[in-house]
C-alpha cells in the first residue's frame, strides 16, 4: 500500500515526495510499531509501547505539565538572570511537545519549570503509530509545529529528510557531538555534519535471568560464569534444549520469539542499506535461521511479545532468560513481577552488548527566535545540567548520553537489590555501552523491523515454515511495501 502524493506547490517537490513515500510506510507501522516492535511488543524507544500501556493516556489529549522557578547551568546556557528579568516583567514563553513518552516528559516538564517561570511547555500526548504520520500532515497542510518533537532512533533517517530542525551545532545551541557515547554520537547527525536532536537516553541492553532457574539448570547464578556458559549462540540451543529434557517439556529457555527477533535484530551490525540497496535477506538470514532453530528445538516458547499472557511468565517458574533493554528493568520486570527481587541477574549476550530503541528531540526551525531560546534553556537543563540529568535518573531512570556525568560512578552504578545486588548500571553503562556498535541507519528501518516482526509471528504460528520460506515471504512484503524509484532490494 503505497500512497502518492501530487506536488502543486513549487519550490518543496523534493519534500513533498519523500512525505508521500515515507507516509505510507509509517501508516503501514501504525497498526504493527512501538518504536522497534511491533504495537504489542515491548518495541523500541525507552519502552515507548510500556509508557504507553502504563499511562493510559488518550490520545492527543493536550496537558499542561505545571509551573515553578530552577536555575541550571551548562554548554551554552541562557543566563539565569535573563530568565529572572523575563519572569518578573510577566513574560512568559509557551513552547508545545508532541510525545508518547509521559513517562519522560511529564516529571521532566515539571522539574524544568519549578525553577524556569518564564517558560511554560504544553504537551500533547500522540502515540507512537500516529507521530510521524501528524508531522508529515503538518507540513503538507501547512499546520503549526510543536516548539519540540520526539524522534523515534527507527525512524531518525525519515527525520533527517523533512528539513524542519534547528542544526544544534551552530550558534547559540553550540552542541559538540563528541561530548556523547561514541556509538551514539552520529545517529541523530545528518551527512553534512547537521544534528538533528539529543537522545533522551542510552538504551544498553544484555539478558535478563531468573536467578533460581539459573541455579537449578546451570549450578550457578552469577552472571560472568553464565557468560562463559552462553559464548555462542548455539549454547543456547545446546543448553535450551537440556531444560526443556529435565523439566519434562515444560520449562524454556525464552518466552516469546518475538522478543528474541527484536534482540537478534538489534544485535547484528549488518547495514540495511547500502547505497541504493535493501539488504533484507543479509540482514534478516540470521535471525530467522537461529529463531527456527530455537522453536524447531523448544528453546523458545509461543507467547506473543508485549501481551498480557506473554507479560505473566516474568513472575511464572517456567521461563529463564529475557531480552533486556535498559528500560525494560523497570517497565516489564519490576512491572511484572513486584515480588521477585533478588531473584534477577543481568548477563552479556552471546551476541555482544547491543541497542535497543532510543529516541532523540528535536527544536523546529518553524518555531520563533523565543521559543528556540526558551526550548533550548530546557535541553540544556535536561541533557547537560546536573539537575535536568539527576532528574531523568530518579523520575524515569533513564540515563543521558553526556559522557561527562559517567565520570562519576555514583551516577550510573550501584548495587540493586532487586538484581540480587547486582551494579546494574556499572554493568548496563560500562560494559554494555562501550562496547555498542550501531549499523548505519536507513529510511526503511521501520518497514523492515514492521516485517521482521510479521515474520517472527508467522514462523512462531507456524512449525512447519522453514527459515528459508520466512525469509522469501520477507522479500516479498519488502518488495511490496519499499517502491521508490532505483531502489534495489535483495
């Protein structure tokens, strides 16, 4: 499904094409994204799909995040006195957000504006299937932009092409790339050097265990000796295979294959594209090889990712090892189940330490000369100031991509009790993250994640679909869905 657009306005042809196409694949997401999954999975972006369920929140339905007064000092900061002065002659700047993520922007507005009263953010809730599709619609309509705007790491290379945002390395953002993690640097970078938007936060991910279940099968639940006994991904077939014998059949080593899609995806540092070429048989062969071999030998159950019934095996006795994405500590395990601390651990992949979802924001260059200033004070506060990023760390737990506060270990580690003790984030923010690599991103990530996760459904549903017919299946719905002019897919 592909719609077209007719270009009647001269001198935007170039971008009015690029909505069009991109459109249509962001409706076609809609009934299947999160932000790197699909809508009923964990997804993607700092568990944009868990905030979502969480809050409830209806949609486009506008709140006000509160009033108050701050300082906040830090890589080209607005004075704090002009700030004062504008408060006290009754000034008042309005910025407007569109976001899915109340979890975040909620304290995070909140905070900011206790001490920044000259300031005040009005957010719009949108959910994650309908973001893109409103920004394209504003543009094509001519509508109002939001001061801010939320982008999605699945879609970032959509972003790039509307044209619509500040450069935050020139005057007076003045932001340095290289003050972030190095593997996450360029991602919000256009190719001239322009960024885009700062990402909300790291998104390290590893695998989580059940520490009882460790101990039953394997005699040990310490993390580094079940790395040594995980070294490759046929370890996990070897030993997935020895739980599902001496439980009798009713024990597996993973519980969903979606969530094990998402993780292998993630994991593999294939580029999608390649000049003018779609690699989706390279970059999906190995997931749906090694995902058919793991349900072809019960190493994987058949719960659907994200539901309710799939959610439940986080407190059950019967499932040893999830996909862990930073965020998902907090939204699927301490969500689902409150009564296990102390029996979780956090171990490193067989695959490596990889990313999983993450998201960027943005400042429109629709907005006036005020509200870049004022949503600029908010950035700065929220990425490079200790209270804007302490702030993000109790209220959400989300950790930034400013390498200067990892200086400190007391920002990202510590003992957690829940994790049995475990220095989580020492392990999540150290390890993990310096070890990340990300592939090259591409316009089509999210048709392709969109794919990958109809895929991983239907060999799931399906026993007797081999790798090789998912993958020509894949290639076909690729084909159908990626129509741009040149474009070769393989």
């Amino acid at each position: 499904m592909v719609l077209k657009q007719e270009d009647e306005r001269k001198g935007i042809m170039k971008r009015r094409k690029v909505l069009s196409l991109v459109l249509a694949a962001a409706m076609l997401a809609g009934t299947l994204a999160g932000c790197g999954g699909s809508a009923d999975t964990a997804g993607g972006d700092n568990g944009s799909k868990a905030a979502e369920t969480k809050e409830s929140a209806a949609q486009d339905s506008k709140t006000d995040s509160g009033q108050g007064t701050s300082e906040g000092t830090g890589e080209g900061a607005t004075g704090e006195a002009a700030s004062d002065e504008a408060a006290a002659d009754g000034e008042v700047t309005t910025l407007t957000y569109w976001g899915w993520d109340t979890n975040w922007y909620e304290p995070m507005f909140a905070e900011f504006e206790k001490t920044h009263p000259n300031i005040k953010i009005e957010a719009t809730t949108v959910a994650f299937s309908d973001y893109f599709t409103k920004i394209q619609q504003a543009i094509a309509s001519g509508s109002e932009l939001p001061t801010m705007v939320q982008q999605s790491c699945t879609l970032i290379e959509n972003y790039k092409e509307l044209g619509i945002f500040e450069d935050l390395t020139k005057d007076p953002y003045n932001v340095d790339p290289d003050k972030f993690f190095d593997f996450i640097k360029g991602r919000a970078m256009t190719d001239d050097g322009a960024v885009i938007g700062i990402e909300q936060s790291v998104s390290p991910s590893a695998i989580a265990y059940k520490r009882d279940l460790a101990k039953k099968y394997f005699g040990t639940d310490d993390p580094a000796e079940l790395a040594e006994i995980f070294k490759t991904t046929d370890d996990y077939i070897k030993y997935g295979k020895e739980v599902q014998e001496k439980s009798g059949g009713q024990d597996y080593l993973f519980h969903s294959g979606g969530a094990v899609a998402e993780w292998l995806y993630f994991a593999d540092t294939t580029d999608l594209q390649s000049g003018n070429t779609v690699n989706f048989t390279e970059k999906m062969s190995p997931v749906m090889k090694l995902l058919c071999d793991m349900r072809d030998n019960k190493v994987v159950d058949t719960f659907e990712n994200g539901t309710p019934q799939a959610n439940a095996t986080y407190a059950d006795e019967n499932h040893l090892f999830y996909p862990c994405p930073n965020w998902a500590i907090t939204y699927y395990i301490k969500a689902n189940d409150p009564d296990g601390s102390g029996n979780w651990g956090l171990m490193m992949p067989a695959t490596g330490g990889y990313s999983h979802g993450g998201c960027s924001v943005g400042i429109t260059n629709t907005s006036t000369d005020a509200q870049k200033e004022a949503a600029w004070e908010f950035l700065n506060w929220a990425f490079f100031t200790k209270e804007g990023v302490d702030t993000a760390k109790k209220e959400v737990e989300y950790y930034v991509p400013t390498k200067e506060f990892y200086e400190d270990a007391s920002y990202a580690s510590g003992k957690d009790d829940f994790f049995g003790g475990q220095d989580v984030g020492g392990f999540l923010y150290g390890e993990i993250a310096q070890s990340i690599k990300l592939p090259k991103s591409s316009i089509y990530d999210q048709t392709v994640i969109d794919i990958r996760d109809l895929l991983a459904a239907a060999v799931m549903s399906d026993s007797g679909m081999t790798a090789d017919q998912a993958l020509q299946k894949g290639l076909e719905e690729c084909t159908n869905r990626i129509t741009d002019s040149g474009i070769e897919i393989k």
